[in-house]
C-alpha cells in the first residue's frame, strides 16, 4: 500500500510513498525512544545551538520549501515562502526565552517548600494538518524538542513530501537520526501508536471529531494530550467602523490560504445601517482577488487543497444561492 500525494492545481501525480507495516511502525519508536534517552542528557544551550542550525538550514531551503508547499497542498508561493519565515521567527522565539521558560522555580504553598521543574516525558506523538504544512509542525515540534523530549510526526497523508523534509532538515542542521521522526502511515494506526508504551503524550491540530478520537485513545493510558481543534469564527462591524479597512481584512481573513485556516472569519455581522456599503465594499475586494498557478509569484488566491473539499464547498454554496433564491 502507499500514499499518492497530488498537485491540487493540475491534478497531476506527484510522488507515491510505501505505507509503513506495524512492524516497521514500532521500530521507528523505538528509534525514537533511543533518541530520546540521548536528548534528554544535552545541555538546553547545546540544544538551542542546534536549532540556531535550523534556522540556517531553513534560510538556505526556503525556497525548496516553498515550492514544495506550494505543490503538495496549492498555497500561492508569496504565502509559502511567508510560512517558512514565521518558522523561522518561531525558532528564534524559542532560543531567546527558553531558558527563562524551562527555569524551575520556588512557589508560594502552605508547604515548607514547593517548587515547579520542567523535565522531558519521551517521545511526543504529533498528528498534524495539512493547511500550514511546515508551520503547524514546527510550531509544535521547536518547543517539545527544546523541552527536552523527541517527537514522532503523523502528518495529514497529502503533505507526506513536506513531512519527510521536515525530518530532512533536522538531519541538516546536525541533529540525531529519530530524535524527529516522519511516519508515512494511514490515520487508522494512530490509535495504536498512542497505545505504545514509549509514546509519552500526543498533541494534535485538526477537527472536533478527530480530537474526540485521540482523547479517547489516550484515556485509558492517562497519557497526555494537547488539542487544537476547530473554529468558526465571526467578524463584528459596527455602525462607526471605516468600511473599506474593515472590507479588507474580511476578504483577506476569509480568503487566506484558499479560505483553508481555522481562524478565518467565517461570518460577518454589521450593522443594519453600514450593511448595504459594506457588501459592496466586500465585493470590491473580492475582485482584487485571481485564481492562478501557486508557483506564480503574483498568485493571490490558490486551489482548494483536495478536490473533495473543493465539492463540498461548491456544494454549499449552491445551497446557499437556492436558499437565497426562495
């Protein structure tokens, strides 16, 4: 069995990947598991060397990066090159305040002395999504490394090219085979992953229902879980607002990434006595907006990342116009 990752744009076959065997499953977390007994003994300044590595190693692939992106899952290139930056930010965020945030320290208790120490768990299972491929990975991976832990990565199945450059990079910037680990597998061995005695906790980005599903395969080892599910977001206009910003940041907020981000705004509400303007203002903007080739820089506006969600949200807006219609 394998994995097929699709150019959303063209519908052209990208690469195919061999799904891993359990067998092969529990040797990368034992891997990962001997990675961490390792990890956790380097000093935090050694490990924040190593990610002042990455953040060259991402400077000089940025490119590569982007272009991947914006192939595997239909981000416009100005977007995906945007993405690999704030990665980058985010690293340099960790280096600068992670010996402040990893200090133990004493605490005010009815106890003669109290205290909070920060000590890694093990090998960090991380199911991650597809809409931000690098950052929603490094966001999570940077600081659970840092902490001290090692991390294995499901990532969403049509960004396995991305997912194995992650791990890539790592390798680049000098750290330890396994210490980050890319698992190109089907979301049904999941649950037995977090069953695994040396997977310690599992942190997921995805939907109210999957993040059901993980907590509930989580439960009965008391492992630790981490959940950012789902939103549905709405903007507020008031009668006083300046119509033509608030039209931007609408259309730029709905419209980012394809519509594809969990915190869009998802619904307007205005004012009865701005509505007519602001509908018009909003129209405006749309038209500011080109459907074009990711890989064009001038793109603005890319596919929906699979052709499935590009029909349900044809489908919806075919409802809405009957609707509109009655």
């Amino acid at each position: 069995m394998y994995i097929q990752t699709i150019n959303p744009a063209t519908g052209e076959d990208l690469n195919q990947y061999t799904i891993l065997t359990p067998e092969q499953i529990k040797e990368k977390i034992q891997n990962t598991h001997q990675a961490f007994l390792s990890w956790r003994g380097i000093d935090l300044p050694k490990r924040l060397e190593l990610f002042s590595n990455l953040i060259q190693v991402l400077n000089q692939e940025k490119q590569a990066c982007a272009e991947l992106i914006a192939t595997e899952m239909g981000k416009p290139i100005q977007f995906a090159k945007a993405e690999i930056e704030k990665c980058i930010l985010c690293c340099q965020y960790y280096i600068e305040h992670a010996m402040t945030f990893l200090q133990p320290h004493q605490v005010q208790t009815e106890f003669h002395a109290s205290f909070v120490t920060y000590n890694p768990l093990g090998v960090i299972l991380a199911v991650m999504p597809w809409n931000f491929p690098f950052w929603q990975v490094l966001r999570c991976v940077i600081p659970t490394m840092i902490a001290g832990n090692t991390v294995i990565l499901k990532h969403a199945s049509i960004v396995t090219g991305s997912a194995l450059k992650i791990e890539e990079l790592f390798i680049k910037a000098g750290f330890a085979a396994n210490s980050m680990t890319t698992l190109a597998i089907q979301s049904s061995a999941v649950a037995d992953i977090i069953a695994h005695p040396f997977v310690r906790g599992v942190t997921l980005t995805g939907s109210e229902d999957v993040g059901r599903k993980i907590a509930s395969d989580a439960a009965p080892y008391l492992k630790k879980v981490s959940l950012e599910l789902g939103g549905n977001d709405a903007c507020l206009v008031l009668e006083d607002a300046n119509l033509k910003e608030a039209a931007k940041a609408i259309v730029a907020s709905r419209l980012r990434n394809s519509g594809q981000v969990c915190v869009s705004s998802k619904r307007v509400i205005a004012h009865t006595a701005i509505h007519d303007q602001l509908v018009e203002e909003i129209r405006l903007e749309m038209a500011k907006y080109q459907m074009g080739a990711p890989l064009d820089e001038k793109t603005n506006l890319g596919p929906m990342a699979r052709g499935d969600l590009r029909e349900d949200l044809h489908q919806q807006v075919l409802k809405m116009i009957g609707y509109l219609s009655l």
